[in-house]
C-alpha cells in the first residue's frame, strides 16, 4: 500500500504537480511512519512549493529515522537557508557534503556548490551585522527593506492561495523578489560607504579563493590533472581517504599534483590588502 502511494507521488513528482505530490508521500506516511525515504520525497516536494518550514519538519524526521541519509541534511539544509537560519544551514550542507565524499556519491559537486552557498550567506549576515553597527541610519534603512520584502513575500503567498498564481508563478515571483532586494541592499551599502574608511564597505572574499573542498581560503593551491584547483592540506586528507579525484572520480595520487603558483600568489596578495579574509 505505502509502495504504490510512493509511487504515485513520484509520477505526479515527475510530472511537477508538486501539491499532488506531497498529498501521495503524505499517505504514504500515514501507512508506513518509519521510512525515511517517504519523509524525504515530501521535503524535497515541499522544497518545489517554498514550503521551508514543512520542508524543514520532514528533514529532521528522516534524519531521525537515518542518521547517515545525504539528502535529509541536504534538504534540510536548503529549508534552513531559505529561513535564514544561516549557520544551521551551512553546518548541515556540511554534513551532506561529507557524507557525499563518504560513499563517493556522484552529488558531491552539487552539494559542495551549496556548501559555498551557505557560507557564503553566514559570511553575510556577519558583514551585515557588522555595518548596521557601525552606521545606525543604515540599520534602519536595512531594515526598512527587510520589511517590505517581507510583506512583498507574504502577498505572493497570499494570491498563491487564492490561486490566483500557480507554483511556477509563485516561484519565479519569490526569487524576483530576492533578487530586488539583494540589488537594493548593495546599492544602499555602496551609498552609505565612505571612500576615507575602507571599513564602512562591504566586504567580500572571491570565489576563486575558496578551496572546493573545505571551503576555507586557499593558503597554498595545487591543480589536478583536471585542472581544478584545491588547498594542497584538504585534497591529500581527501586523497587518504578516497584515492579519487574529487571532481572527475578518477585515480588520483599526491604526486600528480602540481602547485598553482599564480593563484598561490594572488591569494596571498589579496589576504596581504585584507587580512579579515584569514577569517572567513
């Protein structure tokens, strides 16, 4: 009974029909409470609708049910971010991701982008913090339009449930939103910061500095014969542990590793000019 329930959620999955999907994993569950894989088809369907809280809810139920399940912290993961509980979010990408180099799945790729994601968002939230205490016009003005995007969101919400929007609708309109908003914040930050004080600017480390494996700044890099670059400390600790590289899942040993002098050297020029990146 729950198998062929699971199944039906999985063509309407398949199909995009989200809402109909979740209504099939839910009767699942109220057949078979004890499979974490039913749990995790409704997070990922409840993820589809934005639903983050319910998304969030049935991550940590498969969790509970399996401690090692990749996607249960993946999801989870995604619903923390999206309500902005950063840090918990980033140290579930985390888990996900280290599972993932566990059992050599093929989603490591994917989940490390997310880990950098997630970081990246916590680095965030502290520079955020970190400016509006320095400037309290700014805090105010910030928060001003955390409000409004707020009630923006709970609108589209609203004429989602009058279904005057569909999920697609609901969707794209969410992610505008954001997208206007994150575009008004750098605006408001690049208006308020002074060129005489470097600390009233926003500050950000570039993506080409952070290691695919640790996500850490990158000290001393070293290029693969794929011609992906890591922190030469994290990929020989991978390296022990798997014997694969991380990207293409081939052969890979220590002594094919060739360090990366151009970025070894703009990675230390750029911590030279900001030493708070050190921390990040």
């Amino acid at each position: 009974m729950a198998f062929a329930l699971k199944e039906q959620g999985n063509e309407y999955f398949k199909a995009g029909q989200y809402k109909e999907a979740e209504d099939f994993y839910g009767q699942a569950i109220s057949v078979r409470s004890n499979d974490p894989k039913l749990f995790q088809n409704r997070a990922l369907s409840r993820i589809r609708l934005s639903d983050w809280e319910g998304a969030k809810q049935d991550s940590r139920k498969a969790i509970e049910l399996d401690h090692e399940s990749m996607k249960a912290h993946y999801y989870l993961a995604q619903a923390l971010l999206n309500l902005r509980h950063v840090g918990e979010a980033h140290k579930e990408a985390q888990r996900a991701y280290t599972i993932c180099l566990a059992t050599k799945d093929s989603s490591a790729e994917v989940v490390g982008q997310f880990v950098l994601r997630a970081k990246q968002a916590v680095w965030q939230a502290k520079e955020t913090a970190r400016l509006r205490e320095m400037n309290d016009t700014l805090a105010t003005v910030e928060t001003m339009l955390d409000q409004q995007l707020e009630r923006d969101l709970a609108d589209v919400e609203q004429r989602f449930e009058w279904k005057e929007i569909g999920e697609m609708g609901r969707g794209e309109e969410v992610e505008q939103l954001h997208t206007e908003a994150n575009e008004r914040r750098r605006n408001i930050r690049a208006a308020f910061a002074r060129s005489d004080n470097p600390d009233t600017q926003e500050r950000v480390v570039p993506d080409w500095m952070i290691d695919p494996i640790t996500f850490e700044v990158m000290h001393d890099p070293v290029i693969t014969p794929s011609g992906v670059s890591y922190e030469r400390v994290g990929l020989l600790q991978h390296l022990k542990q798997s014997g694969l590289d991380p990207l293409t899942r081939e052969k890979l040993t220590g002594n094919m590793l060739v360090s990366n002098v151009g970025l070894k050297n703009a990675c230390s020029e750029f911590l030279e000019k900001n030493g708070w990146a050190v921390d990040w």
